[in-house]
C-alpha cells in the first residue's frame, strides 16, 4: 500500500499511509484507538476505497470496488464480530456463498467431506458436521478461517482476534496462525495486546493520528518502545510490565523439551501490591442470584467480599455474568435471591441512588449509554448523580471544573463542551472524575480501559492504584487478564453466573484463569487446549 489517504469529511483516517507486507510473514498493524489501523484494513479488503494511493497485491496494482473483488485477489479478513449462521453447520457456513453442486443439486456430505479435507490439511480441528451455534468462540473463530481458506486466500487479516478468547483459546489460535505461515499464507494482525506482537509476529507498523510513524523487525524492538512510538511518549505501565502469562514464540523441539513443565508465574510491575486480608470488608455478597423468567439462571448464589484497601480482580469470558452482576450490585437491577451490603448497611433492594447515597461510586462497562449523556456538556455529566451535592456544585463553579478537568487529564479542559466531542479515552477520563472525587468507600471498575488508548489506560492505572493506597475498596472486573493480574490483589473468575474460583494473586499465571475460564478446574492445567489443537 502506498501513499493510501482516506478521509471521513473533515477527518483524515489514512494520511499517506505506506505499508509492506512480505510473502509468508506474520505482519502486526498496531496504534491507539482512532490510529486509522482498521480503515487501513478495510481498504485492503475492499470495504472502503482510498481517495488516494495505490494498492499492489503481488507485484500487480490493484483496485478493489467490494469485497468480493478483494477475495477474488486472494485476500480474506476474519471481523472482530464473527459473520457466522448460528443455525447452519460448519461446512455449511465455510460453502456459503460458493456451494459446489452436482446436476444442479447442494448435496450437505460433499460439504463437510471438501471442509474435513480443508481442515486436516491445515491442521484447523473442527468439527465440519457441528452445529455453528453449539461450538465455543475460539471454534467459530476457526469456522472463520476456513472460510477464508476455502477461497484460496493467500493473505489472511485478522482484526482484533483474541479480543474475546480464553488464554487456552488464544494458544490455539497463535498454533494455527503459525502453521498457516508455514504453509506460505501471509497473515495481517490488528491488535492492541503488546506482548502478543511480541510473540507472534515477524514485523510490525505502528500508525499514529493516521500516519505510519514505523516498521519495525519484532526481534528488534520490545514493548516499551512499541508504546513509546504508539502514542509518542514514553509510558508506565503495569500491564507492560507483567509476564504474567508469555506466550511462547515458536520454539525448537529442544527448547520446548527444556521448557516443558516449567510454571511460569507471575511478575507483577512495581505497584506495591499486598492483600489486604485484615481490611474491613466493604462490599459483601451473600448467595446472590438473578434468574429470569424459566431461563437458566444468570447469577447463582454469588458469595464474596471486597475489603479496606483492597482490588478484588472479577476475570471470565464475557457473557458469564459479569454484567448482570454490576447491575445487582448497583440496583439496576434486583437480585432474585440473596443478600449484599454495603459496609455493614444492607442494600439488597435499594435503587441505585440510595446504593451510591451508601457509599457506592461505578465506573460502568458501557460509558455512552450508562456513563454520559452525549448531549450535556462535561461540566453537566460531571454533576450527574451529585447535583444535590451543594459542595461539589460550588466546586464546579467557574474555573473549579476546569481544575478537576486538568486534574483528571481531559483533553481539551473545556466545560462547555458536549461529552460528545471527545475521544472515547477523553470521555472515559470524565466518568472517572465524577466517580472518583465521590470519597465512595466503595468502587466498582467495569471494564474501565475497554477500547481507550494507551496513555489514558497508564491514567486509569495510576489512579485505580492511589485509590487502592487510600483505602478504598474496589471491584474491578475486565475482560483484558494482564490487567486482572497487574492490578488486583484477589482474583475470581466467573463461569456461567458462578464464583468458580478465588484466590489470592501470588503465583497467578493467565494459563490458570484460563482453565477456570473455560469450566475447567486445576487440575485440567495438563490437558489439551480447547478445539483439540495440543
């Protein structure tokens, strides 16, 4: 790709972007968010035409009017959100589109026969004949792949691709990545996770506001410099610092054999991380459940503590409970059986106001729908919930909120805006400090670094971490394990609406979350990855 510019009206995506991918090669496309990394792809897949620029696949110039025309060139893309029928079998899905019949007739045993011969052949383990909706993520994600194998897809791109895998999952997929550039396929990685470039590619392009700002060999480089040449100053982070879960590049049979075995724990950055096991529990769960209607139920007598000075780390894959229970313990909605306290004040039925009024502050998941109102301005969002605070209304009077916008980082400081004018980072820094200039005893972090940037992320930490020093108790639950393991001083992980594990964070690799991640128990950590690829 050279010289590739893209504009959205008044914003540039692309500015004069060049990008070279070698033949045979795992290529990483990383930058913060709004670095322009997916409309580049997208580009490539011929989702979006370039204003200007040239594309070259193979030596051949090269211009893409669709998708179909990219497929046609030899180029797939596997979306962050699979396009998958639910209903359909695997073979059925991978055929779609590109049936081969016989006097004009779809015969399903051809399908899976051609798919079970695809799939061996690259060493993908899937069941052709299974149902789509009955499989696990990681199993859809190969689903996929093969479709893009089956139309002989030479380049392969992959957005975002463990961005909802367990670390088994994840292991799984980098095995298979790696033996289709052994078979020759070129493979395009967008990601954000530093330590998996680090382990699976063979170069990568960091853009910057648009713009390609480096090439690096990944053998050369290591993650700071990554993060430094990603937002274009040098950054702390935790989560750069943890190894808590290293994902092995590819290894001789020797090293392998030296390695085997081998635990690999964690190393936790800098932080001053210790469990406050005598602290005074702040929030308290006592066999919580939710269950709607005769559907299984989302929560299942859900028992913990979260004390004085504490991060208590909720891991899982998404959809295992994690957000029904944010809202059971924030009163949005009411558990169906159970208790919970707040210090030692039940707050079992009480609406959320009366549960911040107790000493509750959030950090919600979702931070457009349930953090702001798009359309008020920062100074207004920053009053949501404290506006009968006669304090803090007096605080935000004048160059008081521009303070408190200084303090917290937003960029531009400005209380006249609307919330909608900001960066998601920016918005996120916002909702950060409304909640956490509350003197909540009590936090409750969802998800509180989904899709923000790398400079807001150190933010974010830091003052997670000075809370924690403070006293304050805190609920922190993210689908991202390094930052789990980085940041909290207990783990959990939920499965199914359940507490399936707790434990103190001494020794916790990725690999152990995995296991309990996926319903196993410790002692499946020998057993085959999920999908049957060892």
């Amino acid at each position: 790709m050279i010289e590739v510019t893209r504009r959205f009206a008044r914003v540039v995506a692309n500015d004069r972007v060049n990008l070279r991918v070698e033949p045979g090669e795992i290529h990483a496309i990383v930058g913060e968010n709004g670095a322009g990394k997916s409309t580049l792809m997208k580009i490539l897949y011929g989702l979006y035409r370039p204003d200007s620029g040239t594309i070259r696949v193979h030596g051949r110039e090269v211009h893409f009017r669709s998708p179909a025309d990219a497929i046609a060139a030899g180029i797939g893309m596997v979306h962050q959100h699979f396009m998958l029928i639910q209903t359909f079998t695997v073979a059925e899905n991978v055929v779609l589109g590109d049936e081969r019949t016989r006097r004009g007739l779809f015969f399903p045993d051809d399908a899976v026969r051609r798919v079970a011969e695809l799939a061996k052949g690259f060493q993908i383990a899937v069941d052709p004949a299974a149902r789509v909706g009955d499989l696990s993520v990681g199993q859809q994600q190969r689903v996929e792949i093969l479709k893009i194998l089956y139309r002989q897809a030479d380049i392969i791109i992959l957005d975002e691709p463990t961005a909802v895998l367990t670390p088994q999952e994840t292991d799984a997929l980098f095995d298979t990545v790696r033996s289709l550039r052994a078979q020759g396929k070129t493979i395009i990685i967008i990601t954000h996770k530093l330590r998996e470039v680090m382990a699976l590619s063979d170069r990568l392009t960091i853009l910057r506001a648009g713009r390609n700002v480096a090439t690096l060999v990944t053998a050369e480089t290591n993650p700071e410099e990554i993060a430094r040449l990603m937002v274009g100053r040098s950054i702390s982070l935790p989560v750069l610092a943890l190894d808590a879960h290293p994902i092995a590049p590819s290894a001789t049979p020797e090293e392998s054999d030296q390695d085997a075995g081998a635990p690999r724990t964690t190393e936790r950055a800098e932080v001053a991380l210790s469990p406050s096991a005598n602290g005074k529990p702040v929030l308290r769960l006592e066999e919580v459940s939710l269950q709607r209607k005769a559907a299984p139920p989302l929560l299942s007598d859900v028992t913990f503590d979260v004390r004085q000075g504490e991060i208590l780390g909720i891991a899982g894959v998404e959809g295992n409970g994690q957000r029904e229970l944010v809202e059971v313990i924030t009163g949005l909605t009411r558990p169906t059986h159970g208790r919970i306290w707040i210090l030692d004040r039940e707050v079992t039925q009480f609406p959320p106001r009366e549960k911040f009024a107790a000493g509750l502050a959030c950090i919600p998941e979702d931070r457009q729908r349930q953090g702001l109102i798009l359309d008020f301005t920062l100074r207004e969002n920053l009053l949501l919930g404290r506006h009968h605070e006669p304090h803090f209304r007096r605080q935000l009077r004048g160059e008081g909120c521009r303070r408190l916008l200084e303090e917290f980082d937003v960029r531009p400081p400005d209380p006249r805006l609307r919330a909608s004018q900001l960066s998601g980072g920016n918005q996120q820094k916002v909702i950060v400090a409304r909640e956490m200039t509350r003197g909540a005893p009590l936090l409750v972090a969802a998800q509180p670094t989904r899709g923000i940037d790398l400079g807001a992320i150190e933010f974010i930490h830091r003052k997670l971490l000075e809370m924690r020093a403070n006293g304050v108790a805190i609920l922190l639950i993210s689908a991202e394990l390094t930052e789990i393991l980085a940041l909290s001083d207990r783990v959990a992980v939920m499965f199914g609406g359940r507490i399936v594990f707790m434990a103190e964070n001494r020794g916790l690799t990725e690999h152990d979350l995995g296991i309990h991640m996926a319903g196993g128990s410790k002692n499946d950590a020998s057993a085959t990855p999920l999908g049957g690829i060892a």
